[in-house]
C-alpha cells in the first residue's frame, strides 16, 4: 500500500475548472495525500515541471489554450520517469487508447468514483517511487558515490559496508513505506534513522520515541496523545507523538520489545494511516512516515509468537542491518582519532597521541558495545589522562578484561582443536598454543597479548616462563 508520505513532492492537478480541482484536491486530503498543487492555466504547466520535481500529474485532456491532447506527449518527451493520469468527461475508447499509447499510466472518466481515483493516484505514486530508486541506485553503482554524502556526516565511517548501506538509503529516501534498521546495542541505529530523514527532504520533525518498556497504555499515550477527562490525571488535553512528527518522521526505538496488545495498535496506524487520541472517538489522520530499529532477532520473536508476523512485514518494506564494528575494523582508527580529539576538547586537554599497540588491542577486541562502547573507553582513557604525550593503554585493558572475548577463527592451525591426525589436543597443548596466537595477534606485545587472554601481565609472564621450563 503507498500513501501521500511515499514521496516528499506534489502530486498536480490539471484542469481549468476551478470546482473540479478544489474537489478532487479535498478528496486526496482526506486520503492523506496533501502534498499537492492545482493547475488552471494549462500554459503553466511545463515551466512548473522544469522548475521542481513532482511525485505524478492528474491531466484534464479539453482545456483551453493547451489541451492535455498536446501536452501529454510533451510530458512524457521531457520527464518519461513521471506518471500521468488523464481524467476527463470523454468515455470515447478511441481517445484512451491514444492515450495509453502516448504514455499515460491510467485513464479516467468523469465523474470517477472517489475509491478509483485514489487508488489510481497510489498506484502512480508507488511507481514514482520505484523508477526513482532503480535510478538512484543504477548511478550509485556506476559511479560508486553519494548523491547527499554531506547528509551523512554525523556517521564517522570509511567503511565499504557503509557507503554501500548509505548508497541503498539514498535510493529508498524517497519511499514513504516503513524502514526497519537492525543492529546491534551502540552500533548508530538512531544516527541513521536521522540520515532517513534528511534525505527524504520532509519538512516535518524528526520525532524520537524509546518504546522499550511501555506497557499498552503508555504506548498509547507516548504515541497517539489524549484528550482532556481521558483518564483520571488527565487534567489538559495532550497531543502524542504521532502529532509531533506531522509531515516528519516518527522512529520507533527497540520495537522488539512492543507489547502484542501495542503491536496491533501500531499495525492498524500502519494500515489505515489515521489514529484515536484516548478518550476520543474522532479519528485523525497522519502523514508521519515511520521508521523502527531493533537489536533482537525479530524471526525469532515470530517463531516465539511474541512478535506478530503481519506487522513485521509491514514495518520491513525496507530494511537495513548494520555491521557491528568489529566486521568494518577499518573504522577503529578513524574513530578513535574523533573521539579522542572530542573528548579532549570537551575537558580542556591537550590532545594526547595514541600509540600503535592500543590500535593492535581495539582491533583484536570484539566490541559487544560497538561504536558506542569505543566512545566511552576512548573519553574515560583521555579523562584519566595526566601528563606525557601518549595515551595510556592501561585504562582500555581493564575494560577489555572485564568482558568475555569472543574468538576470532584463526587461519593458523595452531588454533584448531585436533591435530593433524584427528587427537584432540590436552589443555597443555591448547593453551600454549591460545598464548601463541594472541601474541601473534599482538604482534609480540606481552601486555596487549594479556588483555587479549583476559589475564594479567604478571599471569601472562608465569605462563610464558612455564612454557620455557617445558
């Protein structure tokens, strides 16, 4: 299903009587299409369309000065990716069928019932939509840059992965369907839903909401506001969130965790696009476009049956997963370069330097936390910072060692389990082989290669001097 919110451009009306275009302008309001301008001088129609863009083109054919006879081929010469819907008084076969072969997306008569025309608008709009985003994504791949980079800006990244990802928002910035953005805790799910929002060019408000432990009629409230006397405590009437974000975006933070009581609420907004404030009975409409993200597995909150099926699908028209950091490694330096510099500012300190081993630990380090983890070790690492020219390490160690390290599979044979010949190795043999591995991994620094072990350096030393004994 497409709605007014698919695109951030008007839908025009062509007609010279001034009735036809007031009513038919009312009927796509009370829609939810309400991005759209009227035409009554046929004259003005192509310096119109060369000077923005238009999401579709509603085309009367008997006009005076220039019918829409004349002006249909000139519009699908000049802007072939834009779609036109003839409607006029003439139910003559022939002339639909001249039309059609012109170019036309659709043919109309007067007077169209109002469901026809709607639905012939949406159609066009989801159209629209599509050619846009093959287009986008046709030149993204040829040329292998961003439209709008600078709408990205808040996301510290040279990863391949990401501009890749920045690349498919790019081409879906347009759609007004649903996007749902996976990702792991701290990985910038929020950072890009922002970017979404930018690039759809709404002139709304980007409206944040956390639904994590809202219980059904706080959800309610938060998202879809009351009226006065709703409920006792209810001393002014409130609008809710969904409100806010009028012609904006509204994204749902951790939608994973939604009540089922709250997940048929929201697949009903969803749906029909309009919403009850409690202790209304008078519905309201919204053109909010809206966008979740999640960390949990949400397949398999379907396959627990505590998240519905019929909403996920709706909510994953499009979808996006973010790398966690420690699949794009090439981030940690550029990262910790930003957020030392940060840090520093923000406390008054000169800029200390990072020496090479602290880049060997970051990269060996699995960042259950990601970007956000790095951020805070980084600040703490530069608050603890006294004297001297070079940053600390012992301030990363510690926080590394506290959390349980995640192996990396290793190319060496060193790291297998059995030898070469299928004998399990003894608990001797793995762990000397576990401490060659991280010291290779360390490149011989004894005190990284012990926060890699998670153990202490005096420990690592014991170890190494038993293995020399042996």
């Amino acid at each position: 299903m497409v709605h007014e919110s698919n695109t951030s451009f008007p839908v025009v009306l062509v007609d010279d009587e001034a009735t036809v275009l007031f009513s038919t302008q009312m009927i796509l309001g009370s829609a939810g299409i309400k991005e759209v301008l009227t035409v009554k001088d046929s004259r003005e129609l192509m310096p119109l369309l060369a000077g923005q863009e238009v999401a579709a083109v509603v085309l009367d054919l008997f006009m005076p000065y220039l019918s829409g006879t004349q002006l249909l081929p000139e519009i699908v010469r000049e802007h072939p990716e834009l779609p036109v819907i003839v409607m006029t008084a003439a139910q003559e076969v022939e002339t639909a069928v001249a039309c059609m072969k012109e170019g036309a997306f659709d043919y109309l008569v007067k007077p169209v019932e109002e469901s026809r025309f709607v639905s012939s608008i949406k159609r066009a709009l989801e159209m629209r939509t599509l050619r846009r985003q093959v287009s986008v994504l046709k030149r993204s791949l040829m040329t292998d840059e961003l439209e709008h980079g600078e709408l990205f800006s808040n996301i510290v990244t040279v990863s391949r992965k990401m501009r890749s990802l920045f690349q498919y928002l790019e081409a879906i910035a347009s759609s007004g369907e649903p996007v749902l953005i996976n990702g792991e805790t701290g990985s910038g799910k929020e950072l890009l839903a922002e970017a979404i929002h930018r690039l759809s060019g709404r002139t709304g408000a980007f409206v944040p909401v956390n639904v994590a432990g809202l219980d059904d009629a706080l959800f309610s409230d938060t998202l879809f506001g009351h009226r006065k006397g709703a409920f006792s405590g209810a001393d002014t009437t409130r609008e809710g969130m969904i409100a806010q974000a009028e012609g904006g975006t509204l994204f749902l933070d951790e939608i994973g965790d939604l009540t089922l009581a709250s997940q048929v609420k929201l697949l009903r907004l969803l749906q029909e696009r309009h919403y009850y404030p409690l202790g209304s009975d008078m519905a309201k409409m919204s053109s909010a476009r809206i966008l979740c993200a999640t960390h949990r597995d949400l397949n398999a909150r379907m396959a627990e049956e505590s998240f519905r099926s019929d909403l996920y699908y709706r909510l994953s028209v499009h979808q996006v997963d973010i790398p966690p950091l420690r699949e794009r490694k090439e981030d940690i330096p550029v990262l910790l370069a930003v957020f030392a510099a940060e840090a520093a500012d923000s406390l008054g300190k000169k800029l200390p330097e990072a020496p090479p081993e602290l880049l060997t630990l970051l990269t060996n380090y699995h960042f259950p936390g990601n970007v956000r983890e790095l951020r805070s070790m980084v600040f703490d690492a530069v608050a603890r910072h006294k004297s001297g020219r070079v940053l600390a390490v012992k301030s990363f160690r510690k926080t590394i060692k506290t959390q349980q390290v995640t192996a990396v599979p290793s190319k060496k044979k060193a790291a297998e389990k059995t030898d070469s010949q299928g004998r399990f190795q003894t608990l001797k043999e793995a762990e000397q082989l576990h401490i060659e591995e991280a010291l290779h991994r360390a490149a011989g620094n004894q005190g990284t290669a012990a926060a890699l072990l998670g153990i202490s350096r005096p420990a690592l030393n014991r170890r190494l001097a038993r293995m020399r004994d042996d």
